[in-house]
C-alpha cells in the first residue's frame, strides 16, 4: 500500500507512515453488498485481495460501472467525499481483504497533514481523468471498439469476471459480447 500511495504522491515516510497505521483489516466473503444503494459510504478501502464491482440496480438488471481489484481503492467515492447517500451498490465478486479507513479518521489526517490532503486530490484528480475516459469511450465509440479499448486495458479481467458483468460494463449485449471474443484478436 506504501507503494502505491507514493507513486501517486511522495509523501515523508514518518507522515505516510501515520497514516497508515489507522488502516484497519477487513475482510468480506464473495457476493457481499458493501454499500448498498441510500447509505453513505463511512469508509474508504484499498483493495488487498479480491474484486468488487460497483452498479446501479434498475428492475432486475445491474448496470456495471466500475471494477476493483489490487492495487487499487474501492468504494463509493462521491458518497465517501461529500457523505451523501449512494445512488448505487458496492459488491464483492470475490472473497476480498482490504484495509480500510473511516471518513472522520481520513479527514483529520488531511487537516493535520498537507502532504495526505495533496495526495487524496491527485488520486481524485486520476479518477476523474478515468471516468471521463470511459465516459468518452461510452458515448463515441462503438461496441467493438469499446471491447477492443477494454482488452488492451484491462485484458487480465477476462478470466476473472463474468462474461455478462463484463458485458454490464461495456454496454454489449451478452451474445454480442460473446461473438466478440471469438473476433476480436486478444
């Protein structure tokens, strides 16, 4: 975690080192709804083992919109930065293991050291450029070239999620989905 927390920013080993030491361990089995839609995220994760998926429930359909695994955070996070409700769930597909951090404890190590808050703006500063990307790939592109982006990628996560929550995210059908895999060179 030390890691990945310095690639984003260097932060002084004594101050990274603090911080860390308020993470806590949690573990969730396979299939478990984290955050559900209408709570508030409380807690910020970064992912050790395992993935998640984050989606919106519309009838009986889930409309996938991110995936996590290691390393990377997990959650909520518009509803962790701003504690408001969620409009969607977070879910294990996996047994995972996190360390996890409580907004209160997160927003007082942000006050007490620039260094953290500085870190926490690049990392929201990476994910809107990741969200807007997928944004533009949602809306320009069209399926095959929206799978072909997603195999160059993230090609790993064909053998590690479904083909239908891989199809959610793409917004493929799950038969268009299926054809693609047999077309598209990987």
């Amino acid at each position: 975690m030390k890691e990945f927390l310095n690639y984003l920013h260097n932060v002084d080993d004594e101050v990274l080192e603090e911080y860390l030491s308020h993470w806590r361990e949690y573990a969730a089995p396979k299939h478990t709804v984290m955050t559900a839609a209408g709570e508030t995220e409380r807690y910020m994760y970064f992912v050790v083992e395992g993935i998640q998926k984050s989606y919106y429930q519309r009838g009986d359909k889930q409309h996938i919109i991110a995936f996590t695994y290691p390393p990377s955070f997990s959650g909520i996070p518009e509803s962790f930065l701003v504690q408001v409700p969620s409009n969607y769930f977070l879910e294990t597909i996996t047994d995972s293991k996190f360390k996890r951090l409580s907004f209160e404890k997160h927003q007082q190590l942000m006050q007490a050291h620039r260094e953290i808050e500085t870190l926490f703006r690049k990392a929201t500063e990476k994910l809107l450029i990741g969200i807007m990307q997928r944004h533009y790939e949602l809306m320009a592109l069209d399926m095959q070239a929206r799978f072909t982006s997603f195999v160059k990628r993230s090609p790993h996560l064909l053998h590690m999620v479904s083909q239908k929550d891989l199809a959610s995210y793409l917004r493929i059908d799950p038969t268009n989905f299926s054809k693609l895999l047999g077309t598209v060179r990987i």
